[in-house]
C-alpha cells in the first residue's frame, strides 16, 4: 500500500504504517491522521511527539499506556485519564497514535 503526501508516495505496510520510520514528517501524520478521522490538536502532537522520541531516542521503546499517561501528565501539568487519551486516538492512543507518529505496529495485546 500508499499514500501520496506532496506529489511524494511514501510506502505503508497492509495495516496503514510507515515502511520507513524516517521518511515520516508532519504533513504524513495529518495525512494517515485524516485516513483515521482524526483532526490533530495541539494535545495530539504531544502523544505524538512523545511517541516518536521514546522510539527514536530511547532504544525504540514503544510505552505501554501507564507510561504514556505518566510521561504526558508532566507536559500536560496534569496527569489524563485513559479516557482523556482515547478521545483523542479512540482506536488506542499506543497504537492508533505510534500510526499517526510514523512508527512500527504495536504488536503487543493490552495497553496498560
């Protein structure tokens, strides 16, 4: 599969992820985020900005939900709910947000 972002066609697994993490920019996740139904607010970009610097400079970690909640509730100044981050990637903030960030599938079960 495909996608065309700025006349470029940027390669994506049958599941919608980026082939190459690398070739990932903000108008790729506004694009893969419009495929999803998503219309990115400034709290998405920071699950998705934490997202992508856990797995660019922390040895390709992928945070498991606790995590994230913790991480974000530090730049947030308050620490959301689940229910808070999945207003904001219904399909679960650690796999639907790791899409929109460019990043690997999850593959693990759970999220907390």
């Amino acid at each position: 599969m495909a996608i065309e972002v700025n006349g470029k066609t940027i390669e994506t697994t049958e599941s919608g992820y980026l082939v190459d993490a690398n070739q990932w920019d903000e108008d790729i996740a506004k694009v893969i985020a419009d495929g999803e139904g998503i219309e990115l607010t400034d709290k998405h970009w920071d699950v998705i900005r934490y997202l992508r610097d856990e797995y660019l400079n922390n040895n390709q970690n992928q945070p498991m939900e606790r995590q994230l909640l913790k991480d974000i509730g530090k730049v947030w100044g308050a620490k959301p709910t689940s229910k808070d981050v999945y207003k904001l990637f219904p399909l679960a903030p650690t796999k639907q947000g790791t899409k929109i960030a460019g990043l690997p599938e999850v593959h693990r079960k759970g999220g907390y």
